[in-house]
C-alpha cells in the first residue's frame, strides 16, 4: 500500500478527470478499503478540494469546481500537451491573450523535467498551428528571456539580425511584447549602449547570467510602443461589428479569433483586433448573415472595397444560361430547320 501523502496524491489525480468514481471503484484503484477512501477524501477536503459524495447504489465521488484553481497533477503527456498549448496561445494575437498565457507558459516550463521541455520545443517547432501565425518561438527560449525580465537579471545571447552575421549580446532585458505574430525583447544592449528590440525567434541560446540590475527609464510610453516605433509595425484595428445571427453560430465560424457578445437571440455584439483588416472582413463572410459595421472607419471602407471588387468580378464574368436539374438540351441536326 503506498503512503499517505503519495496515495492522496493519487486519489487527487483520479479525482481530476473530472469523471463521477464509485466509491468501491475508486477504493480498488487505490487498493485501500473504503473506510480508507474515506479519510483520505476528508484529506483532500481539509486541505480546500470541493469532493462531492453521493450515497446510495450509485453513490461514489467527484471533484466540484471550487472557489479558486486548486493545483493540478499532470502526467507525461498531459504536461506537454499542455505546455503546447499554451505555447500557442501566447502567440495567437489575441488581445490580453499573450501576457497571461506567458506567465502560465513560465509556471509549467519552469517544472518540466529537462526531456520533457525538449519533447515540447521539438512539437512546438515541428507543429504548424493556425494560432501561432508568425515564427514559432521554443519554450525554453520564452520563459527564459521572460523570467529574466521578471527577476531584473542581465540575459546573454546570440543574436542573427537581417541579412548580418550572428553577434554576441549582453542586455538588461526590459519587457516580452507580442505584436503582429512576433515576438519582441526590449532590451538595453550594454555593448552598443542603447535600447534595443530584438525577435525572439532569431535569439541563439539566451542565459541568465545572474548578475542583477537597477532598471534604466524607457524612452518610449512603453515597450510596445516602442517595438512599434523601432519595426514600423502596424498597430492592431480594434474591429467591431453588429451581426444579425445568434451567438453560437458566429462563434462556430468565429472560433477563439474574437469576442462574441449576445444582445438578443439572433442578434450579437463581435469584437475583433488584428493587425490585418483582410481577416475580420473574411471572418464576417464566413458566418453567412447580414451585418453592420460599428467601427473603425478604415473597416467600413475596407468592407466596402471588397464588395466593390466581388460586384466588379460578378459583372466580368460571362453570362450562361443555366439549365433546370434533369433536363435535356436539345441538339438541332445540322441542315434542319
């Protein structure tokens, strides 16, 4: 029989398959009696984890949401599943997606055993997602530029700009900013003696070098800004638009790429930031139903140049006559009348 502290840990872990247990099932997995699951469900209980009990014939135990996020135990596969995930949703562009998902990418990467953050990078670099829409950028090379910046520790690394050849850089990292399906550090360089941003996806090996620092003042209203200023990257539209179609089906043809909010029951509130107006406009023409646009300027005329260029493309194309399902063209023989 394993320990308590081990056997409560499994029982957690069983618990969280979010799966209805019988409580003779459940004691049989453990291989203690039931008395046994018992107390070791009081445990869990005691220790803030809603366990839900049902007597009777079909009595046994489930895990109920709680008030707060308990920790989760994870095998191999979920792990780095997970950590893929998330990976992907850090570069999905979506607004006040990146941020979040980056601190929740550090928190997992940070405990992975060393082969399994290199089953994530080796995923992550072979897997094309349609969430990651410009380079995918390793774990291990976001969690530690991002814990550096965190923990106010100059980062070293190689560095390969356009068209030169690699550098070796020293810097005071600064902030991570996603902008455009990119990555982005700002950095002061100690070499060049300025501010800098640099793509993640072109850092060759980034190390805490473990000296610390005291943060120098940014010369811009802040680090996107200042990715912005120094790429000549184009700020994201905030798209809003007025659907005349019930919630879920715009979120059907919509997915996680904007934020959907019902007014009524066929009509929606949709939301959108992109840095490309080529996408929403797409997006809208996918769910099928009439809709107005709310905003900004540049869409409604963005909108407006695509229906022109379809009508232009409807009045090019040569007329034909269409024949009614089953019928028969009837051939004249040549010479008849």
């Amino acid at each position: 029989m394993a320990n308590t502290s081990s056997r409560t840990l499994r029982l957690l872990s069983l618990l969280q398959t979010h799966r209805h247990w019988p409580g003779l099932e459940l004691a049989e997995r453990l291989g203690v009696s039931e008395r046994t699951l018992r107390r070791d469900v009081d445990r869990l209980r005691e220790l803030g984890y809603p366990v839900g009990a049902a007597r009777g014939t079909d009595g046994g135990y489930q895990l109920a949401p709680g008030a707060v996020l308990p920790p989760l135990l994870l095998d191999d596969e979920e792990a780095v599943a997970l950590a893929v995930g998330i990976g992907d949703a850090a570069q999905s562009g979506i607004a006040g997606m990146q941020e979040a998902s980056l601190r929740a990418l550090t928190k997992v990467v940070r405990i992975l055993p060393p082969r399994l953050r290199a089953r994530v990078d080796a995923l992550r670099a072979m897997t094309l997602s349609v969430a990651a829409s410009g380079p995918v950028v390793a774990a291990g090379v976001l969690t530690t530029v991002a814990q550096a910046c965190r923990d106010q520790e100059r980062l070293r690394f190689g560095y390969t700009a356009r068209g030169s050849a690699p550098t070796d850089r020293e810097v005071e990292p600064h902030r991570v900013v996603a902008l455009g399906g990119r990555w982005y550090l700002v950095a002061y360089d100690l070499s060049r003696h300025d501010w800098r941003s640099f793509r993640l996806d072109r850092l060759i090996e980034p190390a805490a070098t473990g000296a610390r620092f005291r943060p120098r003042p940014l010369p811009a209203e802040d680090a996107a800004a200042f990715v912005q200023a120094a790429s000549d990257a184009p700020a994201p539209y905030r798209v809003e638009a007025l659907v005349h179609a019930p919630a879920p089906r715009v979120r059907q043809a919509v997915g996680q790429w904007g934020t959907i909010e019902p007014l009524d029951h066929d009509t929606c509130r949709l939301t959108m930031t992109s840095t490309s107006l080529d996408w929403p406009t797409q997006a809208l023409g996918n769910v099928g139903a009439e809709f107005e646009v709310l905003g900004p300027p540049e869409f409604a005329t963005h909108v407006q140049e695509w229906g022109a260029r379809f009508l232009r493309a409807c009045r090019a194309a040569p007329s034909r006559t269409v024949m009614p399902p089953g019928s028969v063209r009837k051939e004249t023989e040549p010479g008849g009348a």
